[in-house]
C-alpha cells in the first residue's frame, strides 16, 4: 500500500476544499513547490497533484508549477484535473515526466480516448471514480452521472485500466472518515487496484482502508491541518 500526500493547486497556490466547493477553500501555502520538497522530506514515495483549476475550466493554470514539482521532488507524481486530450496526456507523461495521468471526465464522456491512451500509455493511465450519493460526478465534481462508481470501474476496468482512484466527494475535506464501505464494495467488486480518498483523518482510517484491500491511501486536509503525522502514517505503508 502506498500513501499519497495530497497537493491540490488552484490560482498557483496550495489549497484544501471542503467536498470539492471551490467557494470552501482554505489556502495552506502559497508555495506548492515547498510543500511537495516537504512531503519528500518526510518520506513519501509518490506524490499526488490535482490541478483544480483545470478541473473546473478544462484548461490549466498551473503548468509551470506542476513542472517544477516534477523537476525538483525526484519520486513519481500522478497528475489529474482538467485532462481531456491525447495531446494533454501525451505531454504531461512524455515531456513533463508524470508518472500517472488520471482521467476522470474524459474518462466517462469521452471512452474512445480512454481507450486510445491505454493502448499508448498503458498502467501509466488511471481513472478518477468520484462518487456522491452513489453516483459518479465530473467536471470538477458539479456534474452528476447516472451512473454508480461500481459500474464505472468494471467499464475501465473491461477496457484495460488496472488503477483507480475513488473518491467520496460528501467525505472529502470533513476529516470525519472514509466510506469504508462503499470502498470495499470497489475493491472487492471491480478488481480495480483502488487508491482510496476522501475523510481520511487518522492512522485507524488508513488501517481500515488497508484492512479492506486498497493499493494506496490519499492524505490531504489531515495533513495540513496536523491531525497525521505524514511519518507516522509511512510506517503503516508495509506492515
């Protein structure tokens, strides 16, 4: 199981929003590059970076910060928001260095892409599942979908995504827990390797969920906030 610290970027800074509200966002640093090298610091392995601007105008923002990231943390980053072509895909994994693109909208509007960069790109494509009330969400969470995460996830998987990252959107930024059971129900009926996150707030959350079968654990607000020592929650990685 992998821990992922969580660096969500919006207007060139650091922020936490409260189930996916642009109009809750608390900023944590104006220096998003800091905090990756201090994630890093800390030990983590992998790191993951969401652009929300690109997520809720389809475009980025935030290029160059993603880039000096990149350039400067020397462990693998997965990248997502906003990422709707090939030419975006094939730009951030061949000439930006990411290590994971995740699609979530394109993922569900646009299926002939996702199969066009699995074919090129393979493992490096993953899928972003989010979910509120059981009903996959996109467009930076304000669009619902008639559609259940479950059914999602054995559509990508069917088409050849062996990574997925589900997300409670009602959990997300709450600090009140996971939905460990609607996490298990992915793990367990998708055969998805599932990277876990939203509400995660203490170390029994990443036990639980690592009870439960994930391959990675997302850590964003319990981070910032003090409420997980980053190191404390690497020792769990391979117990």
């Amino acid at each position: 199981m992998t821990i992922y610290p969580a660096i969500d970027i919006k207007g060139g800074k650091c922020v936490r929003l409260i189930q996916g509200r642009a109009e809750h966002q608390t900023v944590y640093s104006d220096n998003p590059v800091e905090v990756a090298l201090q994630w890093k610091a800390q030990g983590a392995r992998f790191l993951h970076v969401v652009d929300l601007d690109g997520a809720f105008q389809g475009h980025s923002q935030n290029e160059s910060i993603i880039k000096e990231i990149i350039e400067r943390v020397n462990i693998p980053v997965q990248v997502g928001g906003g990422i709707r072509s090939m030419e975006r895909i094939a730009y951030l994994l061949e000439e930006v260095g990411v290590a994971r693109v995740i699609l979530g909208t394109a993922a569900v509007e646009d299926p002939v892409l996702l199969e066009r960069a699995i074919r090129r790109f393979g493992t490096s494509i993953a899928v972003g599942i989010d979910a509120r009330n059981n009903r996959v969400a996109i467009r930076g969470w304000v669009e619902e979908c008639d559609i259940t995460p479950v059914e999602l996830g054995k559509r990508v998987k069917e088409m050849g995504v062996e990574t997925a990252i589900y997300t409670d959107i009602l959990r997300d930024g709450m600090l009140e827990g996971p939905n460990i059971p609607s996490t298990r129900e992915m793990v367990e009926k998708t055969g998805l390797n599932v990277i876990a996150s939203g509400g995660v707030s203490s170390l029994e959350h990443i036990a639980q969920l690592k009870s439960v079968g994930v391959d990675g654990v997302i850590i964003g607000k319990a981070l910032y906030s003090g409420k997980i020592d980053l190191k404390q929650a690497l020792k769990l990685e391979e117990r």
